[in-house]
C-alpha cells in the first residue's frame, strides 16, 4: 500500500489558480523527485502536504488515512494539523535555522519540547534521561552529516551547504514518515550543491521515503525512483527516471527537459 | 557649603519622584506595548482598526496634554476624579498618563520588530509541529530583542527626560525643584538638575550597550 496517496489537490491564491487537480501516490522507501519550471505549482505542492498551504480540494492521504480532506471541517482542526505535520519533514529552500541556537540546539529544540509536553506530569528525571537520548540522536544525525566538529556553533557561522545539512538533520530529528525538499541546493553557490547533494543520495541509499522538488536534473534521474514533471499546476508527465528523461512522451516535458540540457 | 549640600539633597530627593515614574512606565507600559502590537496586528479588522487609531492618537498629541487631561477630564466631566487630594493622585495620574504614552509607541517598536523576523522562521516552526506560543517564545521572541533593542534604548532614553513634564500637574520633580530656586536668585541648580540626567541616561547606555554585546552572538 502507498504510504502518500495525493488525491486531486486544487489550490488557488485569489485569482490565480496554482494546482489544478494534482494526483500522486508514493510507495514506503521511495524518493519522488518533481522537475518543472518556476511557477508551475511544485513548492506549492509541498506546502499543501506540509500544511502551510491549505488545498481548496482534495485529499491527503498517509498510510490510508485521511490526513486532509478539504470537504471534511473535523480534519482541519487546528491542533491536530500540528500532529499531522510530524508525519512529514520540510527542508526549505534558504535553511530557515534558528540564529540564536547552536547547530546542535537546532537539531533538539523540536524533540525537547514535544517531549517536555509528552512527561508533563512525570518527574525531573525523567525528562533529563529524555532530553539525554535526544541529544545522543542530535549527534548522531549529525555525524552522519558529516558535522560533529560544528555541534556548538551557531548558523551564521556555517557555510550555506553546511547549513542546509543542519536543517536536514533538524528535519530527520522528528523522525518523519515522509521528508520533503524544497529545491535544497537552490540558494547554494555551485561548488556547495555537492555536499548537500551526497547527503540525500545518501538518505534515498537508506531508504528514506522523500519527496524532492529539485532543478537539478542529473540528480533528479540519478537518485529517484519516480519522477513528475509539473507545468502549470498540473502533472503533465509521471514514470520511472530512465524513462521520463530519455523517452518522454509529452511535447511539453521534451521543450522542458531540452531548455535544461542545454542551459547547463 | 552647607547650603550647596541641602540643596543637593532636596534635587537627589526630588530626583526619585522621576526614577519612579520611569520604572514604573517601564515596568507596565513594555508588556501592555506587546499587547497593543498584537491587537494591531491582528486579523480580525475591527481590533486592528481601533488598536492603530488609539496608538494614531496616542501618538499624534503631545505626552503633555495628555498627563493634564487624565489628570482633569474625569473630575471636570462629572464623573468624580479617581485621582483624589494630594502628591500621590497628582503621581498616580501621571503614571497612568506616561504608561498609556509609553505602550504606544513601544507597540510600534515591537511591530516593526516582530514583522521584520522573516516567515520562514515561524514556518519552520510550525513544520517541526511546535504551537504557535512555542514559536513565538522560542524562536521569534529573542530575535525580535535584537531586532529591537537599539529603538528601545532610543526610546527609554527619551522617557528618562520625559519624567520632568510630570510638573504641569504640579509632581515635585527635579527640574520643578530647581526651578523654585530661581526665585531666590539661584541659577546653578537649574543647571545641576542637566547632571543628573546625564548620569542617568550615562548609566542606561552602559546597560544597553551591554545587552547589544550579549545578543552579538548570533545574527539574524
């Protein structure tokens, strides 16, 4: 069964109509790559599934659960679209760290205070051997990233591909069923894109189930195992990497993927 | 000499009516300033709508008409003053004046504080599933004092030689005290009071450059 079914998102902003009747599904260990031109809805996307956006139609789906359904009031409660984002991670396009907090403060903000609301009326203690695993996880997540030798210093002083690392393992921190990029290498100068780059090829390796709104076209065919080309808030074009890059069926993909191969 | 040091101490004595009525402003009109931006940032139009006219008000008439007309209006409209007889009425209404003043304009500061922090800080928030009262403590409080410190130093400095225009509704502060003394022929007192304040204002300086270095940690 999919772990994220997508059922016909509609989302307008006033006048303009940004998604216009999307519908995707993505397995468990699966990594979704969405490819298309600015404007065409992809960030959008993402924010609905993040709960940033709210969609005028459609349903979201997790597990076979009726996440979100723009027909049905009781799924739109404010406080438990605050539980149903955690079934989701978001990595922004610019970071978006906290600037007052270290590396590793960053990463155990989120888990120390939902874990500080889950022991409210147990004792200190506990919340001390609490706060203790979580912070043994922070480092972890950061070793992984490659930054254990920047745990206590603060955002400004990182460069832009190590802050993003940061914010990828802020996100994997909360354990996330789905996690979501949005153009993570966009705001990185060139030579950045690299390490940030490894990182997620590294989580698609592991398994991670991710969905990953990117420009970055090699990337893109290397990593996925699906792709969706989006124009103009509509999928134009679905398949497996190998196929939707070399053979795509659609002329619209063909003069997408052609300004791509040939502006880099 | 002994006349210098009796005059000096009934200046210092008057002085603290001054103090007073700066921590006091301060200590209420900071939190109901926050109170004011939020109304005024609210997205319920009415609250946002009255919110901006009072501070409009507030801010558009001088601190001056506004301590006599609190101190008066309630007596003379029929409605009994609040105040009643005495230092401490004439005290209680000037404060009520400088603190209603005071969170007006901290409001503003605060606004264009908490508006400045970018959105992408409370939308990493919220997809890290934290409440928006976790955001605002947590992640936007700190950068807003940043943000906002230097106005505020600004401002508190400004209230510091407000406190004098306490006097119109007759509060014994400094510059009334050393103002008497002019009938005696005394100048120099007038000009002592310019130290105090300069000591004062000297102190908070220090105070706020200190906290400008504590929060240089981080940039945002």
């Amino acid at each position: 069964m999919a772990i994220l079914e997508v059922e016909n998102i509609y989302k307008n902003f006033g006048e303009t109509q940004v998604l216009k009747g999307i519908s995707f599904s993505l397995e468990q260990g699966q990594a979704l790559a969405i490819i298309g031109a600015s404007g065409s809805g992809k960030t959008t996307l993402l924010r609905c599934l993040n709960f940033l956006e709210r969609p005028d139609k459609g349903i979201i789906r997790v597990n076979g659960d009726v996440l979100f359904d723009a027909q049905d009031p009781s799924t739109q409660l404010e406080k438990e679209i605050r539980k149903k984002r955690l079934n989701f991670g978001l990595v922004f396009q610019s970071f978006h760290l906290f600037p007052q907090y270290t590396v590793l403060k960053n990463v155990t903000l989120a888990s120390e205070l939902l874990t500080k609301e889950q022991l409210k009326h147990q004792g200190r203690a506990a919340l001390r051997a609490a706060y203790q695993d979580i912070e043994e996880q922070a480092r972890m997540l950061l070793d992984q990233m490659g930054l254990l030798d920047k745990v206590n210093a603060y955002p400004h002083q990182l460069s832009g591909g190590q802050q993003q690392r940061v914010a990828i393992a802020r996100a994997l921190a909360l354990h996330p069923k789905i996690l979501c990029f949005d153009e993570p290498t966009s705001a990185l100068d060139p030579e950045l894109t690299g390490e940030v780059l490894r990182v997620i090829r590294g989580l698609a390796e592991k398994k991670t189930t991710m969905v990953i709104v990117t420009h970055e076209m090699a990337f893109a065919r290397d990593v996925a195992d699906h792709v969706i080309f989006m124009d103009d808030g509509v999928i134009v074009e679905e398949g497996r990497p190998e196929d939707l890059f070399s053979n795509p069926k659609e002329e619209r993909t063909r003069q997408f993927l052609s300004r791509y191969s040939s502006s880099n | 000499m002994s006349n210098f040091s009796t005059i000096m101490a009934r200046l210092l004595e008057a002085f603290r009516l001054n103090g007073q009525l700066f921590i006091l402003t301060l200590v209420f009109a900071l939190p109901l300033g926050l109170i004011i931006a939020f109304g005024s940032m609210s997205r319920w139009k009415p609250l946002s709508l009255l919110t901006r006219t009072v501070v409009w008000i507030i801010r558009g008439t001088p601190l001056m008409l506004q301590i006599i007309v609190i101190f008066f209006a309630p007596g003379l409209l029929g409605w009994g003053s609040p105040w009643g007889a005495g230092a401490s009425g004439r005290f209680s209404a000037a404060t009520v004046a400088f603190v209603i003043n005071y969170a007006c304009y901290f409001s503003e500061i605060y606004r264009g504080g908490i508006q400045g922090v970018p959105k992408g800080q409370t939308e990493a928030g919220q997809v890290l599933g934290m409440t928006k009262s976790q955001i605002f403590f947590k992640v936007t409080l700190l950068q807003v004092v940043k943000r906002i410190l230097p106005a505020m130093s600004n401002e508190i400095i400004t209230l510091v030689k407000d406190t004098s225009l306490a006097r119109i509704i007759s509060n014994k502060e400094i510059i009334m005290m050393a103002h008497e003394y002019t009938a005696k022929g005394l100048i120099w007192p007038l000009f002592f009071t310019g130290v105090f304040f300069l000591v004062f204002v000297g102190a908070l300086t220090l105070l706020f450059n200190a906290l400008e270095k504590k929060l240089d940690y981080f940039r945002c």
